[in-house]
C-alpha cells in the first residue's frame, strides 16, 4: 500500500484513522512480527480504558505490557511531566538533578535492605544489560546462569540472558558465558512430588548440580525474574529463591531480580521479593516507575556493588541515563503509588480477581490452570485437563491464541499472553465495578474456547 506524498504536510491532529494505519503499515517496523501488517490505531487513552478512531472502547486488561500500572493519563503524572518540561527538559548524566537525585533516594528507600544506589536507564533491557556488565566487572567471572522460564529484554545480552525463544536470533554470532537452567514451573512440569518443599529441594540439588559442572567461581551472576512474567505469570515454589540465594552466598555469585514486570506494587508489594525471606544483590526495574508515561528503568544495587564502584570505576554509561522528564515521571508516580494506597487495591481487587479465576478454572474444561499474586494473572488453556497437554504446542507458530486475544479485543477486552497463558493484568487503579464490567467477556470468550477447539 503506498501513502500519498501529501501526507508530510499533514499534523497529527487532523489524521484519520486510516491515514494512522496506512503510514504505520508503510513506515513504521513493528516489534516481533512480520512487516506490513496492519494494526489498530489508537486515538486517546484514560483510566483503564483506550478508544480507537471509531470511538470503539476497550478495557486495558494488561496494562498494554504490564506497565501501565496506574493506568493512563494520570492527571497527577501529567502536570509533573508538563511543569518539568517548561522548567528543564534533560541534562545530561554526569551532572546532578532535582528529580534524579529525589528519586534515586525514594527507590533505595522503597526497595529497603541493604540497597544503595541506583544506575538509570532507559528501559527494562537494558536495566539488565548493565546488571550483567557490573557483576562481571565487581566478580572478575563471565558466565551468567538464567532460566529457560525467562525474558529479560531485547539487548545482546538480555537477550542471551532470555530463555524463551526470542533470544533465538541474538544467539547468532551471540555472546558468550550465558548457561541456562530449568527454573520452576510447577504445573507444567507436574512433577510427583507431595509438598512444595520437596520439589524446591529437587530444583535446588539440579541447580547447585549445574553450577558444580561450570566451575561455581566462573560464576559472575545468576538472573532470574521474581515472579516469572511474559513467560506465563509463575511463581517459585516455597523457598526456591531463597535457596537461590543461599547457593549465590555459598560461591560469592551476584543474585540479580529482574523485577522489571513484577515491581511497582504488580503483586502487593513495591517489589515482589520483599515478600519472601531474603534480599537480592541488585534489582532491576523498568515499566511500573512511571507507568509508561516516559521511558525510565535501572538497577538498584547493594551495598557491596556499591562500594566495589566507589573504589574502582563504573564502566556504564547511556546519554539519557537519568533522564530529567522522565525521573519527574517516576516521581510523580511512586507519589500516586503512595498517595491512594496502591497496594491496598491491589489487595482487595486481587482477592476478587482471584476468586473469579479460580471459578473459570472450574466452570471450562479448556483451562488448566489459574496463577494469581496481586494482580499479575495467568490463565493457562489446555487441550486436556488430566494430561496438561497444552492448548498450541510450545514455540511452535499457531493462528488459535492470536484468534483468542482478537475475540477479546472485539469484545473490548484487550490483552496479550505467549504460549498458551492469557495474561489478566489491569491497571492497579482498577474498581470492583470496572472489574465486575469486564470480566464476564472472559467466561464468554473461554466459552467460545471450549466449543471451539476441545
């Protein structure tokens, strides 16, 4: 399809939303999919809801990728980002901010333990790009264990890092130390154990096992999400991480939480490790700072890796790392977090959400399984409920859940998922009544599944 030429003449005001959609198809390179391909123009966005050109409305229902936390254009965090605009827009790095400085402090203060300092970035993979870097330069060791239950971004060595297929392409001419290990996946892996503590300690002895063969002090980091996300929303079973935590102290190993999805209140809490027994060595963080409004991410380092860089030299650096606009963003936002007690919503409405799943997981025979911690969700589609065979195989190209996530959007409930996991991740500003409004469209659509392809 080719535009007019005339197009360039135009402002964005005044297009339509075909001219939106065709100069997209024509110009625009869209993320993990074949180019060409038309999508849908977006017009506005409020609260928990986004309109396109025809006035269709649809219900954020994951966050578009769960970081949307507290919804869109929040009145509070756009007026930060306006009054920062006509004060300063961006200085560079190596001079000091306001917002940089405020906010680096709330976000050592907000993550507790022995956390220190804060290196920004522009996004969540590279927040884990310099993880990895600093752990290989503060151990003096190159090899980085992660799970093949992971994704931790699109740079090289998040890349490398990623377990699931899209590292695939990075893995040509790749980067080398990265080693991979079956983390946790509970249902999936339906292992015969009786308690959670037994197959924790099964994945532990497979862990420190691997470790053993690739030399535990060639180690430099291991990188795992806390609650594992795009890759199906999972859970460690009890004491798994802190047993992870246990074996990093046992041969001086960085234990690096990609907290990137789960953080900003996602499951309860302003980081999802802080309900468990233990403190990582560094965090990384992206998405929920400032909800998306700009781009912002980082890591948030301990006391030992802080000091390692106070004596020897940080060999990290990005134009925009802490970019002014987007630190006045991030504050504003913790300030909303703060303000009307995110995480109380999240304890309230994720106690409902959870309880509707649980029913779905009972009502159809396509769903196999529901992962709820806050409001982070997945609902698992199967084929069959006794055997857990997956509704799609696994990596493996299929036209049924792209038809799934398209009769939701039709029916204004929009949302992604990969593999056979829908994702139900709202906003965290979400009401019991505009849950209770959307949430039948997901019993009708499962309805639909269960007629469909059993």
């Amino acid at each position: 399809m080719t535009v007019n030429a005339t197009w360039t003449t135009t402002t964005a005001t005044t297009l339509t939303g075909g001219e939106v959609i065709a100069m997209d198809q024509q110009y625009v390179m869209r993320a993990w999919s074949k180019q060409g391909q038309a999508a849908m123009a977006v017009e506005k966005a409020e609260g928990i809801y986004f309109w396109d050109y025809d006035g269709n409305r649809y219900v954020d229902m994951s966050s578009l990728l769960v970081n949307a936390n507290i919804g869109h254009q929040h009145p509070k965090v756009v007026k930060a980002i306006q009054e920062q605009a006509e004060k300063m827009c961006f200085m560079a790095p190596s001079y000091a901010t306001d917002v940089k400085s405020l906010l680096a402090k709330k976000l050592v203060e907000l993550a507790g333990g022995d956390m220190a300092r804060v290196f920004f970035t522009n996004a969540g993979a590279d927040a884990n790009e310099n993880a990895i870097k600093m752990a290989r330069i503060a151990t003096g060791r190159t090899k980085v264990f992660s799970g093949y239950h992971s994704y931790h971004g699109a740079t090289l060595a998040a890349s490398n890092a990623s377990g699931d297929s899209r590292r695939f392409a990075a893995e040509i001419g790749g980067a080398s130390g990265f080693v991979k290990f079956s983390n946790p996946s509970p249902y999936r892996d339906n292992l015969p154990f009786e308690t959670e503590e037994a197959l924790t300690a099964f994945y532990l002895k497979q862990l420190g096992e691997q470790i053993q063969y690739e030399g535990p002090y060639n180690v430099a980091a291991i990188l795992l999400e806390t609650v594992i996300g795009a890759n199906g929303i999972i859970a460690y079973p009890k004491g798994y991480l802190e047993g992870v935590r246990n074996l990093c102290n046992s041969y001086g190993i960085v234990m690096i939480c990609d907290e990137v999805m789960a953080g900003f209140y996602r499951t309860g809490t302003a980081f999802a490790f802080q309900q468990y027994g233990f403190t990582p060595d560094m965090i990384t963080f992206a998405k929920g700072v400032t909800s998306g409004y700009v781009p912002l991410g980082g890591v948030i380092v301990s006391e030992w890796i802080s000091e390692y860089f106070t004596e020897n030299q940080l060999q990290c650096g990005l134009t925009y790392s802490g970019h002014t606009l987007a630190c006045a963003a991030g504050l504003a936002t913790l300030e909303v977090y703060e303000d009307e007690n995110i995480a109380a919503n999240v304890e309230k409405i994720g106690v409902l959400l959870k309880d509707y799943l649980e029913e779905m997981k009972a009502k159809h025979p396509c769903v196999g399984d529901v992962r709820t911690y806050g409001l982070f969700c997945g609902v698992e589609l199967v084929l069959d409920k006794e055997t857990r065979e997956p509704l799609v195989p696994f990596n493996t190209p299929n036209r049924i859940m792209p038809a799934i996530y398209k009769e939701l959007k039709d029916r204004g409930f929009s949302t992604f998922g990969r593999e056979t996991t829908i994702s139900v991740c709202p906003p965290l500003t979400i009401t019991e009544a505009e849950l209770a409004e959307v949430l039948p469209i997901l019993d009708e659509v499962l309805t639909l599944v269960d007629a469909t392809y059993l």
